[in-house]
C-alpha cells in the first residue's frame, strides 16, 4: 500500500500504515513473522536526503528505530526502568533473555532523496508465546510496589515515531556521536564475549559500533574489525555471530 503511495505524495508528508493483526509479515532473510493481535505493527515512510548525516550512514536506521521503540516506553515518567532494551542490528528485547520484536528497513534511492520503508513490530499486550511489555509492567509492579499502568500499541506506536522524529534530527546535526550514547544506555551487548562463524570458531569481544552503524568486534590477535549486519545474525541464545 505505501509502496504505491510514497512516489505520488509531497516529500514533506509522512505515511504510516498500522495494523491490528499481521498474518504474511517478513523479517531479515526472508524470514515470515507472524503476528497475533496485541502487537503494535505498523509501517513508516520517510525521506532522507542523500547527502546528510543520516543519508550517508543508512544502516543506522535501523539501530534509531530499535531505539526509538525502547525510548518509547522507557521515556515515560516511571517506566523507565522497565527492562526493554535492544540487540544489534534490528531486534527488541527484554533483558537479554526474550525477543519482544523487530525493525525491517527497506531503502530506494531516487536522484538525491532516500525512501526509507520502516516496518516495525513489538508485543504489547499478548503474553503469549513468550512475554510482553504489560508483563513486564506487571512484574514491575510486583517487585517494585508501584501501580504502573498497562500501554496500548497505539499509544506506543504514536510515541515510537514522535521519538525516532527527534532521533533523526539529531543524529542529522550531530551524527553518530549525537545518539550513540542513548543506544548502549539500552544495548545488550557491552563486553560481551562471542564466538565468530561457529561453536568453535574464535573468540571476539563486542566493542561497539563504527560510524556506518556496523558491529565492532575485537577478535584476539586481530584487533578490531566491523561486521556487516546485512550478512551477519546475531545468536544470542549460543553467543555467536553467524553469517546469514
């Protein structure tokens, strides 16, 4: 539907598509997502101009929006130390244990200005088949003795693309360094020990990202090398990063 719409509306206007329930979605590599009802899935056009910031480091996309939807719930007053957090390249987590959802970003390049597709999804409210975010809300409760109420995807989704708006502005007068340090108060990964390519493969440490929003690793003997998140997964539950 926006794929068809983004070429006959002025640069200036934004389009969004929300929907309730998600049957044929895709994820990286072809991957199908499905998505039952409770989850906030929607998908955003935008504009970049190719020679900005942000047009001349488009993997970062991706990293803002994945941000964004962590921003979106942990920059309400009293929620922000709900345990949301995100996983490179494009993944929502609680913790470091649960995959809550994830960030698709498709590019096209017309003449100088960047159509950006953003398809994002998280679970809201659907406990199942893993967890939610008004579960973590209400564990939070539970521990902490507060009476934090329950979100809706409406909301969130709203403040999702509120969020990524400021993001964007920021990262396209300061770059990188302007959002970098809001990412890793969020990310997974710091000092993490991994293995490359395989169970057996060798040893890396997690350094951070590099200007092009690509995964820094310090590999034994190596020094310090970036990894491409287009041929690259991230498998958390056996520490690897693994090519696609």
């Amino acid at each position: 539907l926006i794929g068809r719409l983004m070429f006959e509306l002025p640069e200036e206007m934004g389009l969004i598509a929300i929907a309730v329930q998600q049957t044929q979605g895709k994820g990286r590599g072809g991957n199908v997502w499905l998505s039952p009802v409770g989850c906030a899935l929607s998908t955003l056009h935008i504009t970049i101009p190719l020679h900005s910031n942000l047009g001349q480091r488009i993997p970062f996309i991706q990293h803002l929006v994945s941000l964004a939807v962590v921003e979106s719930v942990r920059s309400i007053p009293g929620y922000e130390d709900i345990d949301l957090r995100v996983k490179w390249p494009n993944d929502i987590y609680y913790s470091d244990l649960m995959k809550l959802g994830g960030v698709l970003v498709n590019s096209t390049l017309i003449e100088t200005t960047f159509h950006i597709l953003i398809g994002f999804g998280f679970n809201v409210n659907n406990s199942n088949p893993t967890i939610c975010i008004n579960d973590l809300i209400t564990k939070f409760n539970k521990e902490e003795g507060t009476k934090l109420k329950s979100l809706t995807a409406d909301c969130l989704i709203a403040r999702t693309v509120t969020v990524l708006e400021r993001l964007i502005d920021i990262f396209q007068e300061k770059g990188p360094n302007g959002v970098l340090p809001r990412y890793y108060k969020y990310w997974v990964h710091s000092g993490k020990q991994v293995r490359l390519h395989s169970e057996e493969g060798p040893i890396a440490w997690i350094v951070g990202i590099d200007d092009y929003g690509f995964l820094q690793v310090h590999e034994e003997g190596k020094g310090v090398e970036s990894v491409h998140p287009d041929g690259n997964s991230f498998d958390m539950l056996r520490n690897l990063i693994v090519p696609k």
